[in-house]
C-alpha cells in the first residue's frame, strides 16, 4: 500500500490509470513549448513525455480513514462509460476496484465520498454497470457533490457549460443514479466533514470546484482536484487548463491555495499528479516554488 499517516488521518493512493493525454500547450493554453522545456529538468519524465510531446497524467483516487470512517476523495473515470468526445476515457475496463481491494477497501467499507467538481474524470465511479443498469458503486456512502456543480451541470443548465453534450452524459450516468438512490448530500461554500476535514468552494475549474483541507496534529494537507492539473502550474500559478470554465476565477482560487500552502507548510495533493503525486511549496516572488516532493512512490 502506498500510505502516508498525517496526525491522526492516513492517506492512501490507489491507481485507475496512469497515460499520456494531450500535448502540453494545448492542455495548458496559457503556456508555451519553452516553459515546458525550461521545467524539463523536472517534468520529465514523471509529467511530459518530450518524445512524443504529451502530458503524462495520472487518474488516481486518494483513500482517506479518519475518525473510523473510510473516505474517498473523487472517484476517477469508471469503467464502461460513454465518452467518445473523451476518447481517453471512453469504454475503459481497468482493474480500479481490484486495486482498491488492495488497499483494504471494498464498495460497501466506503463510508464517505467526495467529488471535488462534477467532471468525467472525477465522478466516473460513483456508479458501477450493473445488468444493463447504472447503480451506485460504493451503496452505503454518502456522496458529497458541491451544490454549485449539481445545479451548474444539471439538465436544466447544462447548455451553459463548455461541452453540454459531454456533460448531459456525465450527469445521467454518473451523478443521477446515486441521487436517486438518496446517497447524495449537497453543500456550499464550506463543510466541516470531521474534526480533521474541510471542504472549502475554490471556484474557476467549475462553479462549484472544491478543496479538501486536512489538518491533524501539525500536519497540514489540501488536496486540491484540478485547480491544478499539471506541476507546471505549481510554479506558475496563472496557467489554466484548457478546461476551467471561468479563466480569472480559476487563477484566483489557485493563487488564494497555493498561498495557503506555502504559508502554511501543507502538502498539495492535484487529481492528476503522476510521479510522486504531490509536492510541498514555498514563495517564490509572485510565484512559487517546489520545496520537496511527497514520499508517496513514483508511479
């Protein structure tokens, strides 16, 4: 198992997939081919694949235990959905729950699950095919979806949205099975989850993009979904993804982050980070700067 014990909370990576995705400045628009190349002495090959020009991004879900109850922040892409204007997420079959099983996890031991934003790629194992039928993977959770996403993502504005169609998909198999079964608790703004855990509303990816904070003992911990979806933009901050749907909001909410953490010694834990997975952080000017990776394994 690949597990870090912050305080009293312990924190466990489990793999869906790890793969090359895009090349780099068409999934960071804002940056160009020499930004890539001056951060190379530490992106490759963990993060870009110069050979072929694509990012390396991993799809990971992070297990949490605290205060006895077992928690997962987002749930990846799941298998067998219909994704065919996301190629690299269309109709997977990976071994996600065998993985899952291998850290001591089964569907019915999760006690809670959060997905930071309603995106393919975080809610995709809210649900399970089952005869034909979507039904909730994990039945005795409580999902935890930000009201701002549910209502943003929904059938009556998905229009809004920068990919409807996509979208409309995500929600019918993904978001609506597990409403409908009562398992889904709405929040906004702030939710303490525990007396370790808080979700927090850092809107610009989506309207209702959400970090968790963890703080135990000394320990300080955000994971912070796809605020930042590659490393480059953890030490430039400014960078967007080709996916955030409100682009000033999104550097607000990174920068206002990031600064928290570095202020604050806390780890930062993104959705996607392949290699270590997550990285502590300093000031650096208006930027910031890695200080130390985490010790999780490379992957």
């Amino acid at each position: 198992m690949d597990t870090i014990t912050f305080g009293d909370v312990s924190v466990t990576r489990v793999i869906e997939t790890v793969r090359p995705i895009m090349p780099p400045t068409d999934f960071v628009p804002d940056s160009t081919q020499q930004d890539w190349a001056d951060h190379a002495s530490w992106l490759v090959p963990d993060f870009w694949l110069p050979e072929s020009n694509q990012v390396r991004s991993a799809l990971q879900v992070w297990v949490l235990r605290s205060e006895g109850r077992t928690i997962l922040v987002d749930t990846g892409v799941g298998n067998h959905k219909n994704r065919p204007q996301m190629p690299i997420f269309h109709q997977l079959d990976t071994d996600f729950l065998d993985n899952l099983a291998g850290a001591g996890v089964r569907p019915e031991d999760v006690d809670l699950v959060i997905n930071t934003h309603v995106h393919a790629d975080h809610v995709g194992w809210n649900t399970r095919l089952d005869g034909g039928d979507w039904v909730p993977t994990f039945p005795n959770a409580t999902y935890l979806l930000p009201a701002r996403d549910f209502a943003f993502f929904g059938p009556d504005n998905v229009h809004r949205s920068r990919n409807p169609e996509t979208h409309r998909n995500i929600f019918a198999d993904s978001v609506t099975p597990v409403h409908q079964a009562g398992l889904v608790e709405l929040w906004d703004e702030s939710h303490v989850i525990d007396r370790n855990l808080r979700l927090d509303l850092a809107a610009g990816h989506t309207p209702g993009s959400s970090v968790l904070r963890l703080e135990s003992g000394s320990d300080r911990v955000v994971f912070v979904g796809d605020l930042v979806h590659t490393p480059i933009q953890l030490v430039e901050p400014d960078m967007n993804s080709c996916f955030c749907e409100d682009a000033a909001q999104a550097r607000a909410s990174r920068r206002a982050v990031l600064g928290w953490a570095a202020d604050n010694n806390a780890l930062v834990v993104p959705a996607h980070l392949g290699g270590s997975g997550a990285a502590e952080l300093r000031r650096n000017g208006d930027r910031f700067a890695l200080k130390e990776w985490a010790p999780f394994a490379r992957v």
